[in-house]
C-alpha cells in the first residue's frame, strides 16, 4: 500500500486538534469550574464527573454500532459523521461551560445534562475519527506517524490552555466571562480544523462487509483477546492519568504555591511532544509498539513516585516528577492507537468481518470508564483531603491533592504494565496476519475463507518463530 502524504498526516492530526478543543478543555478546567465557578462541591462534582463519564463510555458502543452501520459511496464510513457533528459539540462545549444559578439542585442538573449531552456529541465525532485511523493505512510506521500527528495536535491545544488560560484560574477572578469568550472562539478554531480532516483525511484499506451486522459486531469481540487486554491496561493507565490531570493546576496552584509553573509545564510537554513525535515511528521499528508502551508507562510510574513523595517546599523537584510522568504519559498516548488499529486486523483476520467501529468503540469505552474513574478518584481525594475554595489549604488537604498527581497515577501505571506484559500481538505477528488477509483477497476465496484459526500454519509459525507464542 502507498505510503500517507504529509498533507493526510496533518489533516489526521487536526482532527484530534479540534477534538481537544472540547475534550481537553474539560479534563484540564471542568473540576476547578464546577468548584470553583458554579459552586458546585468537590463531592458532588466527583460524583458528577463519574455518573457522565460512564455514561460516555456507554455512548462511545452506541457510536461504533453506528459507524459500523453506516457507509457513504461518496465520503465512506467516517467523514460523515466528523462533517456533521462536529458543530453541535463545539457548542455543547459552550453549554457545558455556562453552568446557570438555578439553586443548588437546578445548578446541578444544569451540570449534568449539559456534560452528558456533550459526551454524546463526542462520542459521536469521536469513535469514527479515531477508527479512520485503521482504515487509512495498514503500515505500522505510518500508523505510528498518525498517532504522533494526532498527539501533536492534542498538545498543541494542550498547551495552549496551559500558556494562556491556566494562569487565569485565580481565586477571585472572573472566570465566567473567560471561559465564555474561549468556548466560542473554540467553535470556529474547531469548525476549520474539521473540515481540513474531512478534505485530507481518506479511507484507503479495502473491506469486504460495508454495513456489519450487530452479531458480526459482537463475533469480531468475543474472540479479538489483543483488544480485551489492550482495553484493561489502557483502563488502568487511564484512571492514573485522569487523576493527575484533574488535580495537576491545584498541585502546581495549592502545593507548590506556584500556579505560573502551569505555563512553563505547558511549553516543556509541547517540546517534548514535538520532539518524541519524529522519533516515535523510529522507536517502533526498533524495538516494537509493545516495547515502548512498556518502557513509556514505566517512566511515567517513575514521575508519580517524585510528585508524591517530594516536600512541597522542593518545588523544581515536583516539577521535574511532573516532566517526568507527563513525558511517559503522552509516549504511551502515541503508540497505543497504533496498537489498537493492530486489533482491527485480529478482528478481520479471526471473523473475516473488518469492524473499525465496534472495535474503537470498545477500546474507547475503556479509556472513557478509566477517565470517570480516575477523575472521580481525583475529586474525592480533595473531598477527603478538606479541599475548601479560595482558601489556604490544609496540610491533609495538599496530601490529598499530591496523592492523587503522584501515588495514584503510579500504582494505576504499574498494573497497567503487568497487563500490557502478557500482550501477545506483537508487530511480527501482525505483519503475518496482515499477509494472510491479503493472501485470502488476492486469491478472491473471500466467501471460504477460513475465520482465522490461531493454529493456522502461516500465522502460527511466524508468530512462533519471532516469539515463541502464537496470537491469542
């Protein structure tokens, strides 16, 4: 298969540019707003961010059973959906922000309806933009290239939020009127970027099953074990990471006392980010995506033991922990699409039924669920702690906030790297799954073909000889 132009590799990253022009808007700042702005408590709102994000989770299978029942001879199976959903999520994100006093039970369900509905509309975008990434390419160098080009565009918006906005969480300001002003303007960054996805981003890879079947949906599950523990482990390293983002602004603001840290955090991830992107297809080829997931998510592990067990008067020592953990996180957060388009070829190779949908759909249900709990844990860890807004904290509260940036993110990453240890679908075997796939097409048997033993010759022995295993 062709190679990707740079054009459909940057076209593929803007997309997850403007997704994050909702999505990390409300990882980074919805906690602090709904505490902070909307006078929402830090219980209620760990719980609210819970209940939503499950319910995304949810949202995310609906989606993918919509993706995989869909085509469009013209615009394929994805585009459509990016090109007409993306507007009503740019201004749900508005709505999301722009929590009303109604009472305390008004202002809560206000919350709650808007979030969820946001969620939706995410999902809705979402779920086929990350399973267009499958369907452009079946080479796992340019696979990775579209996994740094879509981490390069997420930190871009990142950082951003980092360098302009985050200094502007102070106790006493004016936040409505901020956010307000940002979420707007977010709607037309995030409207062009989109349309500059659907122009350059295409599908390329051929299936032979245009609209699947809800038991071909399930069939392509039950029996793609790569996925399953690829979901478990991303789960766990989720929940880790949701937690450090929700609390890192009151880490830097309330433990470190040194909220203009938040800035220089943002520019040290995006140059990180911009440097790892290049070197990440390179890291592949050499060692497999496997090997980097687990080496990234043990760096990560490293940064959590510093933030938690550095004194709040060490600040550049947090801060360095910080670097450290961030600078594993978004390594794994590059080649776990990569690995997850991997488990669309299982899928086909097993069933002979290709569900780029359902099998996104479930990978990012997992995300999502680890995100509700991680985000969660995150607020009850300040509800424990005797977080109060706007004032000094407490020295439990501070312990409270550093337990969730540093101990939780690390005892989450260390299960999630026993997980990804007994992963068997390494880039060996896939190119032999790969092989066999064409083989099948090339020789136009595709109604006899046999549904994907593990123990069929070709596969088994190449996986055997490389590894030692066969996929399982």
């Amino acid at each position: 298969m062709k190679k990707l132009s740079k054009l459909s590799i940057a076209g593929y990253g803007a997309g997850d540019a403007a997704n994050n022009l909702a999505f990390t808007t409300a990882t980074m700042f919805l906690l602090v707003y709904y505490t902070d702005v909307a006078g929402i408590s830090a219980a209620a709102a760990g719980t609210l961010l819970l209940v939503v994000r499950i319910f995304d989770a949810f949202a995310d299978v609906f989606a993918g059973r919509m993706v995989d029942r869909s085509y469009s001879k013209r615009f394929g199976k994805f585009r459509p959906f990016i090109m007409f959903g993306s507007i009503p999520l740019l201004l749900l994100s508005v709505a999301t922000f722009s929590v009303p006093q109604l009472g305390e039970t008004g202002t809560l369900l206000y919350a709650y309806v808007s979030y969820a509905a946001l969620g939706l509309a995410y999902s809705l975008v979402n779920i086929p933009y990350g399973s267009l990434a499958g369907a452009m390419t079946q080479d796992p160098g340019d696979r990775a290239k579209l996994g740094s080009a879509r981490t390069v565009g997420a930190l871009l918006v990142g950082s951003a939020l980092g360098i302009f906005v985050a200094p502007l969480i102070k106790p006493g300001a004016e936040l409505q009127a901020t956010f307000t002003t940002i979420t707007l303007a977010f709607v037309v960054i995030g409207a062009a970027l989109y349309l500059f996805t659907v122009l350059t981003a295409r599908e390329r890879v051929h299936r032979t099953v245009p609209n699947v079947s809800f038991k071909q949906s399930m069939d392509t599950l039950k029996t793609n074990r790569p996925l399953l523990m690829l979901c478990l482990s991303s789960f766990l390293f989720l929940t880790g990471y949701m937690a450090l983002s929700s609390v890192q602004l009151y880490y830097l603001r309330d433990v470190l006392g040194r909220l203009d840290l938040y800035p220089v955090l943002a520019i040290v991830q995006l140059v990180m980010t911009l440097a790892l992107a290049p070197l990440m297809p390179r890291m592949v080829r050499r060692i497999g995506k496997k090997n980097v997931y687990i080496a990234a998510g043990t760096l990560s592990m490293v940064g959590g033991i510093i933030v938690f067990f550095s004194p709040s008067s060490m600040v550049w020592v947090g801060f360095s922990g910080l670097v450290v953990s961030l600078m594993g996180v978004m390594a794994v957060n590059i080649v776990v699409w990569a690995l997850e388009a991997d488990t669309v070829e299982y899928g086909e190779w097993k069933t002979g039924v290709r569900t780029e949908g359902i099998t996104y759909a479930l990978f990012s249900f997992t995300r999502k669920t680890g995100q509700a709990v991680g985000g969660a844990l995150a607020a009850y860890c300040l509800a424990v702690g005797g977080y109060t807004s706007g004032a000094t904290q407490s020295a439990e509260a501070m312990q409270g906030i550093q337990f969730a940036a540093g101990a939780l993110p690390a005892i989450m990453t260390v299960l999630a790297i026993v997980v990804m240890t007994k992963y068997k679908l390494t880039d060996a075997v896939h190119a032999q799954i790969v092989g066999e796939i064409r083989a099948r097409r090339s020789a136009d048997v595709r109604q006899d073909a046999p549904k994907g033993n593990p123990g069929t010759p070709e596969v088994a022995a190449a996986g055997h000889a490389a590894h030692g295993n066969k996929p399982s």
